[in-house]
C-alpha cells in the first residue's frame, strides 16, 4: 500500500512518500521536487505542472495558475473580483453562483469548475506518485491552509474523488509542520511533566499562518492558530511590479498592464529579483530583452529600498504573531522554539521581525519548502496499517466558533447556541438534545465574521426528519450528534429519537461524547445545560456523566425522583433521518460527471502523448540516419542506396514540417517503416561487422577448449578415464561439425564487402555456441563416480576413528591381536 502526502500550495505543490524507513519527497519527470501549480490546456490535450509553466508566457489565456484561492468562492466575492483584472485568463460566473474558468480547450470554449481544474493537478500529482513507487496511488493525505471553511475543505475534497484519490485527511498546514517537528524528537517531556511549546510560522505565496502547539511524548495539542490570509510572498512580488511598471511608463512610454504578456514576464523576473535581494543588499540589475514593442528594459534595485516598499506589508507580520500569543495564555519565556517555514521567510525583514516579536531567535531546522508535505507523509503512515508507526496522537483546533440556530417553541422564535468555540479542540462529537414534537431545522454558520476570511457565514442546514410528538402528546426528545471531523468540517451526523422523561422541560441540553481512537479532546467529558437564552452552568460531574451514558447505551434509565428504589424504565430509541444541505458544495451527479470527464481526457492526453512519441521517432530517425549516413554508415552502403536513402529522408522531414505536421498516428508508424526498410539493412551490417569478430573469437575459444578434452581423453587422463566411447564420440563429432561451420562462415564471409548483406550473423553464431555447450558441457564436467572402499582391519588406527572403544584392533597390551577372536569387536 502506497503513503503518500502532498503538500497543495498556491504556487508549487510538493509530494512525499513514506518508504525504506523513512520520509522522502519524490521528484517528477523532470528530476525536480517542485510541481508547479499550472494547468495549460490547448486544441489537443492539457499540459499540468512543469511543461504547463512554460506555455504561462505563450498561451495565457489557457493557462490556469493561482486558483487555490477560489474553491468555494462566489463569482461576485470581492476577492475574487478583487484578482480577475490581474490575471490572464477569465474567469465566469457558474450555474451555481461560483467561480468558473473559462478556456479553449479541443477548439472549444469549455467551463471548468476549480474543483476540476484542482483534480487535474492532482491527477499529474498522482501520476507522479505512481511513477516514482512503481506501484497504484489511492490513499493520501492533502494539507489545507488552517483558515479555509468548511466550503473551501468540501470543496478540495472533491476536487481529490475527481483525481481518484481517497483522502485519509485534509490537515492543516501548520499542523504538518508540527507533526514533522515533533515525531522525530526523542526528548520531549512525558505526559506527566509540563509541555514542550513551539511556535510554528508559515509564510508562503498567499497566506500567512501562525501556530503555537504543546508537544510532549507521543502527541501534540495544538493551542491557538492565527492568520493573514491576504499577506505572502505574492503581494510582495506585487509591489515590485506595481514600482516598474510605473517606472517604465515615464521611462520607456510603455503601458505594461494592458499588455498580459508583458506583465507575466515582468511577475517572474521579480520573482527572481526578490530571491535575488534575499541574499544581497548590494544594488541589482532587472534586465529584460524585448520586454515590448521590442524595446529592452532595465532598472535597478536595492533591498533598503524594497523594503521601504513593503512597509505596509511587513508591518501586518507581527498582528498574527499576537493573536496566537494570547489566545494560547502563554508568555515569551513559555516558548521553547521558534520554527519557520514557507518561502517568503527567507525575506530578511521577515526572519528579524518575527524573532525580534518573540525575543529569540528563529530556526531554520526544517525544510522551509518541504516540511508540509513530509508531515503530510507522516500523518498517511499513521493512519495507514500497513505501515508501522511510533504512536503519535495530534490534536487540532477549530479554526472560528460554529453557533447552531433552531426553531424556539417555548420564545416563539430562534434558539441558538455556540457548539465549538475558537480554538476548540478537533475532531471533537457532541450530543445535542432537543425536545421537539414535529420536524426541525438546524442552521450552523460561523459565529465570527469579523475573523472569517471569507464572504458567506452560513455552514448548511441540516434537517432532522421523521419527529413524532410521544403518545400523550407530550414533546419528543431527540438527541442530535454534531461533529468537526478530521478534515476539520462541521457535519451533524446522526439523530435519535428517544422517550421523554418526566422532569424534563429544557429545550435543548449539550453532552460532550468520548472520542473514538485518533479523536481529541477527552478531558472535556461533562454534560452541559443549556437554557433558551444561551447561558450554561455545570449540570452533573464527569462520573455522573459516564453513568447515565451508560444507562442510556442499555436503553433503561432510572427515575431521579424514586431514589433508586423504583424499577428503571424502558427507553425507546429511534433513528432519524438527516438532510444535510450543505453550502456550495457538488451534488452527487454532477460530481459523478466530472469524474468521468476527468477519465475522458486523461484517455485524451494519452492518445496524444502516443501521437507525439510516434512523430518524434520519425523525426529522430530521419536526424540520426542521415547523420550516419556521412559517418559510421558511409562504408556499408553503395553510392546508389546512399544517394535514394538520403533523398527520401529529406522528403521525410519536409514533410513532416507541412503536410504531416498534423496526421495520425497509423501514417507516422508507416512513415517509419518504410524508412527502416531502407535504413535497417545499413544498421545492421554496421552492427554485424562490429559484434561479429568478438562472437567468433568466443566460438574459437570454445572450440580449444572442447579439442583440449577430447585429447585428455585419447590419452586417458585420470580425469576422465569414467567417460564412455559413445559419449565422447559424440562430443568429438559435435566439436569437428562446428569447426567445420566456422571455418567455411568466416571463408565465405571474407569473399564479401561490407556494402553486401553479411552470410551469417552474430545470433548464428550464439546459437552454434549454445548448441556446443549442450552437448559437450555435461559430458565434460560430468564428476566420477563415488567408489566405497572396503573397511581395513590391519588399521591401528581404526579404533581412533571407527568408534569409541579400546579393544578395536588392539589387545589390552598393546598387541595386534588375531581377527575373530574374543577380543577383537568388527563392526
């Protein structure tokens, strides 16, 4: 079973595997570790990753780079409306209100979600997987920004069923990082003692994500998260562009924004140049050739001044640094270690900034671009069985507070409570129970707008059917079991009809539930009371809790007012149907439909990729043959086939440049043929005369060899005295029959020139080698017979070897003694 983790960036993506004991990040075809993130798609097929990033520049409008961002996200969202003039390609508003991409694909204008454009990443990530462990890429585990909702994860799950993956868990990617850190570390603090704090800060392309976590033997608890979704190493890249293009508009008249071409020339040169300035305060050049209207352009840059341009940037660094510091409770001196990782932390201001916050200095410890993935890679090998893993528990948070909201009888209006609070512990269960006498609706949203990166608050609504009021119309209870996953995604995920008891008037009441295994969070074991106005108090202890779990799991639950002296009463319980209707998330079908489009055109790229393989071997034997041709060929064929051959490879490559530069692949298969049936017999004369010498100075050898026994034999060497007439007369006549074959091969193979098709070859050759090691070799190296030799009874020595006893051969006095006699034991 394949363990494989990828690590989904904005800009790259990166994969590791767990194998040969250890964590490895793979590269891809083109021997780099670094995916990017691009998906090109042009008349024929698409073109993901690599070869993708090289069509940014020539085919931009069907080039799609930088759509994390967008899963889930409304068409009319300010970000999104916010990043359409800046890129290259469009982007439409979809059936369903989200955002589409919009490119030429087959000659035709195609739709895409960027659930589908992200599967078709992931499709070329998996690819890649299978390629580098030889073997089918299933399961996997994918890192998520610690921000994204439950929309934007729904939204990348789907994404990876496109791809045909099963995704174990989507994992937050400070998580990873400090999953990475942790399970290698052999002196952490046991349980008992007092944790191991470290702060964790990613800084990428997009985002920017804090986490302090508590670490000691055997598991991590993440205390807080922060984050500046709109801060990373693009809005820096931004502020250099923005500063040229105003600079070559006074300097060279040039309007680099209506041009896209341009502009993405100019995002990757200070790309590079910001790279450049990490490592060099000194002044550097930004030169680009034909930047446009063929006009070379040139500037300089220093990183003072860089700096100074990113003020306003640099100064929102510290802002997530002090939310997760009092959110967490801790201090500066509870903070063991300051790990960075992510790209953009290699900026100077960056690294001085978050140390000078913390008061100590950063460690750069774990690969700043791969650490995502490995901890990705790690999480896949704990929760896969066939790998065994040291046991490491990881406990996650919950981003922003989940409120639930209901139909209130007894105010007449709503009811709502907040079910998970920031920072909560997760995968986190709790059991809800609400006294109803009909259906009813529950409506989770997120309770912080102010802290939510994205426009819409609403969760889903989740409908609980098939309530009943109880026999005497009195209300029913029904407990409903709400839960964050290991994804981090909110679901209510059972509902249960059971008998009111009497006493009972609440309208709703929260129980905290024990977590199954890889589940966190167990300490929060206590039932709550909620009343309708949202305050809570302490209702029973953990004991009393566990008990009446107890007595609800065996359906009897006894009367608090009888004093355990009345008989328990029977409780009925009842499944009940759920609805969830959950916000911006695939239907089933249309899900489906993408998978199978998905199919459809990586059969597609196949088709093509084959297509290309076939005119790129024609082409390549149109180049090699007509080299050899003046070279190592020139001496094995007449002036008259070298003057047809080489005329016919011209018009070969004319036409592959015109009429064949779009044909099938049938018509570049025979292309080739008829080329070979010219060429071939060239090839292998030159081949025949190089390899024929060496075969039959092996057969010569062979031959001296098997002569040399057959005269050991005449002369009845010792060796082989045990060897029949027959067998050697065999052996003889087998050795004179080849010598015989090679004599008259190679006389008549001397009579012919090298433009003339060889009498035999070397496969003849190696065949009469075989045949005269069949029948010489086992007669040759056939061992003598064992022969058994009769015991020696004179041997004085016998006794010493023969067995244990002192009368064997010899009397007590030393004597040979007389075989027979009484004193004389032969065995």
């Amino acid at each position: 079973m394949s363990v494989v983790g990828i690590d989904l960036g904005f800009q790259n993506c990166y994969i590791a595997v767990a194998r040969s004991g250890g964590i490895e990040t793979i590269a891809n075809e083109y021997s780099d570790r670094c995916t990017p993130a691009c998906v090109s798609l042009a008349t024929k097929n698409r073109m993901i990753g690599n070869a993708a990033k090289s069509q940014v520049i020539t085919n931009f409008k069907n080039t799609v780079h930088g759509f994390k961002r967008f899963h889930a996200r409304p068409f009319d969202d300010l970000f999104v409306q916010t990043e359409k003039p800046k890129l290259p390609y469009s982007l439409c508003k979809l059936v369903n209100g989200n955002t589409g991409v919009k490119v030429r694909y087959l000659d035709e204008d195609k739709v895409f979600t960027v659930e589908q454009i992200t599967g078709m990443l992931l499709t070329k990530l998996k690819e890649t997987s299978e390629s580098a462990l030889k073997k089918p890429v299933v399961d996997c585990v994918i890192s998520v920004p610690g921000f994204f909702t439950d929309s934007e994860r729904r939204s990348v799950l789907d994404a990876t069923q496109i791809a045909g993956l099963n995704c174990l868990r989507l994992i937050n990617d400070t998580t990873a990082v400090a999953l990475a850190y942790g399970i290698y570390k052999q002196d952490l603090p046991t349980p008992e003692e007092r944790p191991r704090n470290v702060v964790f800060v990613d800084m990428g392309h997009s985002s920017f994500q804090v986490s302090i976590t508590a670490f000691n033997k055997g598991k991590l608890k993440v205390l807080a998260t922060a984050f500046d979704p709109y801060l990373g190493g693009r809005y820096f890249d931004e502020a250099l562009v923005n500063y040229f293009c105003e600079e070559f508009k006074s300097k060279y008249k040039l309007n680099v924004k209506d041009n896209p071409r341009a502009l993405l020339r100019l995002y990757q040169e200070c790309g590079k140049l910001k790279k450049l300035m990490s490592a060099n305060a000194s002044d550097l050049p930004l030169n680009i050739d034909c930047f446009m209207n063929d006009i070379d352009v040139s500037s300089r840059m220093n990183r003072g001044h860089f700096e100074d341009m990113c003020a306003q940037y640099l100064l929102r660094v510290e802002v997530p640094l002090k939310a997760a510091l009092e959110q967490s409770k801790l201090s500066r001196d509870d903070i063991y270690a300051l790990e960075i990782v992510g790209g953009a932390t290699r900026m100077p201001a960056i690294k001085e900034r978050i140390a000078k916050f913390f008061g100590k200095d950063v460690s750069t410890t774990l690969n700043a671009d791969e650490a995502v993935a490995r901890g990705c890679a790690l999480q896949c090998a704990i929760l896969s069985p066939a790998f065994m893993v040291r046991e490491f528990s990881i406990t996650d948070v919950v981003p922003f507070p989940i409120t639930l909201r209901w139909k209130s009888p007894t105010e007449g209006g709503l009811g709502d409570c907040e079910v998970f609070s920031k920072n909560h512990a997760a995968p986190f269960s709790k059991v809800i129970t609400f006294h109803k006498k009909e259906p009813f609706d529950l409506e989770a949203f997120y309770s912080s707008p102010a802290d939510l990166p994205y426009p819409d608050l609403r969760i889903g609504c989740f409908s609980v059917q098939n309530v009943v009021p109880q026999p005497d119309g009195d209300t029913s209870k029904v407990k409903v079991k709400v839960r964050v996953n290991v994804h981090g995604i909110f679901s209510v995920s059972s509902a249960s009809l059971i008998e009111k008891q009497k006493g009972e008037g609440e309208d709703m009441e929260i129980e905290c539930e024990p977590m199954e295994q890889n589940d966190s969070g167990g300490e929060d074991q206590t039932k709550m009371q909620v009343d309708v106005e949202g305050q809570s108090q302490m209702d029973q202890q953990n004991e009393e809790s566990r008990s009446n779990n107890k007595d609800g799991a065996s359906g009897e639950k006894q009367d608090p007012a009888s004093g355990g002296s009345k008989p328990k009463v029977k409780v009925k319980s009842m499944d009940l149907p759920v609805v969830a209707n959950t916000i911006r998330q695939l239907n089933r079908e249309v899900l489906h439909n993408f998978v199978a489009y998905e199919r459809q055109m990586i059969t597609q790229d196949k088709l093509v990729k084959e297509l290309n393989d076939a005119k790129n071997a024609v082409e390549e034997y149109v180049y090699d043959l007509r080299d050899k041709l003046c070279g190592v060929y020139e001496k094995f064929v007449t002036e008259e086939d070298s003057k047809r051959l080489t005329l016919m490879l011209e018009d070969t490559e004319n036409w592959l440049y015109e009429d064949g530069e779009d044909q099938p692949k049938q018509v570049y298969e025979e292309k080739l043929d008829a080329l070979k049936r010219l060429g071939q017999p060239i090839q292998d004369r030159h081949r025949e005369q190089e390899d024929r010498p060496r075969a039959f100075e092996e057969l010569g050898k062979k031959l001296q060899l098997y002569i040399k026994f057959v005269n050991l034999h005449k002369q009845k060497d010792e060796r082989y005295v045990h060897l029949s007439a027959e067998e050697m007369s065999s052996v003889e006549k087998c050795v004179n029959g080849s010598m015989a074959w090679m004599n008259s091969k190679m006389n008549a193979q001397s009579k012919l020139t090298v433009t003339q098709n060889p009498v035999v070859k070397v496969a003849d050759i190696i065949t009469k080698i075989q045949e005269l090691d069949t029948v010489c070799n086992p007669v040759m190296n056939r061992p003598k017979p064992m022969v058994e030799e009769a015991p020696d009874t004179n041997d004085q020595n016998s006794g010493a070897h023969n067995g244990p006893t002192n009368r064997q051969g010899a009397d007590g006095k030393g004597h040979q003694t007389k075989a027979g006699t009484k004193d004389m034991e032969v065995e």
